[in-house]
C-alpha cells in the first residue's frame, strides 16, 4: 500500500511539474563554482538546475523571474546531497549584470545570462 502511495505521489508531482512547466520561462545561468569554471546551465523557471562538485557535493540552483522585474532572477542555491534538499541561500542577479557571489561554503557566484520573454 505504501508503495502505491508513493508511486501516486510522484505522478501527482510530475503532471504539476508539466503543468508549471508549460508556462514557466526558459532562462539561462552561469554559476561560477570554486574550481574556476563556469557551467551555463538552462532551466525552465522554477525548475532544478544543479552542479556537481566532486568530493563536496551536489548543489542546485532554483530560478525564478522577480515579479514586476522580467529581466531579474532570484536564484535559491540548495544542498541537492540531503534528502530532502535543504535551502543554503537565495540571491538575486540580473541579466547584464555581474555574478552575485553565494554565502555557502562553497561559494558560488550566479550570473543571469538568457531570461525567455513572456
């Protein structure tokens, strides 16, 4: 029974997650992670981008487009290696803009490079 449960659970997730994405927007990131690279990484607003850091952990970057602010993302950076993920800090960038440094260990800095129009 608790199988079924959980298996109806995620299905729930998915069609909202499809739901969602259907009118969310594309938007692209670049996260400049502490051994000097620089992933861009796209992702549908609201949706999980993550990183990978070998040794440290798995980190994922949720952005969403500030409302009023089409050309703003506030970006929360999550702790992706717990279950469930835990929320380490939320920052705010915008497109033309410099990267805005993470306070996580490790830092990140997230820059805003793409946001789709509406």
């Amino acid at each position: 029974m608790k199988r079924i449960a959980v298996s109806l659970l995620f299905v729930a997730l998915a069609v909202e997650l499809a739901i969602a994405q259907s009118s969310a927007r594309r938007v692209r990131i670049e996260i400049s992670v502490p051994n000097g690279g620089h992933p861009e990484i796209e992702v549908y607003e609201g949706g999980t981008a993550s990183v990978e850091i070998p040794n440290v952990g798995k980190f994922g970057f949720v952005p969403t487009v500030k409302a009023g602010d089409d050309k703003t993302l506030i970006v929360d950076v999550q702790d992706l290696s717990r279950t469930p993920p835990k929320k380490l800090d939320t920052v705010e960038t915008s497109l033309r803009g410099p990267a805005v440094p993470t306070k996580t260990t490790p830092q990140f800095a997230v820059r805003a490079l793409y946001i789709e129009s509406k």
